[in-house]
C-alpha cells in the first residue's frame, strides 16, 4: 500500500477550515491521540481508495457521517456503506488495526438493533460527534 497527498491541497483535502468533518477529525484526534487526516490509499493491484481519515502510521481508518438536518432514512445505507468500507480496508492493509466510524447525533439513529450490534461484534469503533467532542456509541444488545 501506498498513500499520498494531491499536490497542492494540504493535507486536509476538501475539509475546509470549520467544516464539520474537520471538526469530526479533530476530535476524534484528541481522542485517540494521534493527527488524523484525509488520505489517498493505493492497495495492491492499483485500486485506489480515499479514507476520510488516517493517522501517520496508517494503523487507523476513519470514515465520518456528517449528515444534519432531518434524518432521512437514507442515512442507514451511508453507515452500513463506510462500515463496510473500513471492515475491507482492514482486512486489505496490513498496518491498519483499527476501522473507526464517526457519526452525528443524527445519523446515530441509523445506528439502531442489529446495525449497532453488528459493529461492536465486527470490532468497529463507533464515536458519535456532539458537535464538540466525541463520545462512544453505548453499546446496545
């Protein structure tokens, strides 16, 4: 595997400065103690991926569900879709240990029965963002 920057777009990408991705990412950087950022990844075979976060040593992927508004059903497609995302990415890079999914807590309804149950089997770290900090998506049975 390989990873890069686009030249000329800084190392967040397309998270401007008070994006809530951005502020998703800082958070959650504070959280688990390490700079995370948007990377590109280049897998064996050439298949390229953008993970929405990573931190330097490549050991954590995170993908963020940023949604705000009013819940749309269409959310729970997203989730399971980054979930699904980080378990390949996983299993497909040797340094990454940890697949990390972030969500609002709107999107967090997406995460109802089995969805959550699912993740926590899977080994998906589940952060719901306040606005502020994030916290852990209370384990649900």
């Amino acid at each position: 595997m390989s990873s890069s920057n686009t030249s000329g777009s800084g190392e967040w990408r397309r998270f401007t400065d008070g994006s809530i991705e951005r502020e998703m990412l800082v958070a959650l950087s504070h959280r688990v103690g390490a700079a995370l950022r948007p990377r590109s990844l280049t897998l064996a075979g050439g298949t390229r991926v953008e993970v929405e976060g990573m931190d330097p040593a490549g050991t954590v992927v995170v993908q963020l569900v940023a949604n705000q508004g009013a819940y749309k059903p269409s959310y729970r497609n997203k989730v399971m879709a980054d979930m699904f995302k980080l378990l390949w990415l996983r299993s497909s890079v040797p340094e990454v240990e940890r697949a990390v999914l972030v969500v609002t807590a709107l999107t967090a309804q997406a995460l109802n029965g089995w969805v959550a149950v699912a993740a926590a089997d899977l080994g998906v770290e589940v952060y719901v963002f306040d606005g502020r900090e994030v916290a852990s998506l209370p384990r649900q049975s």
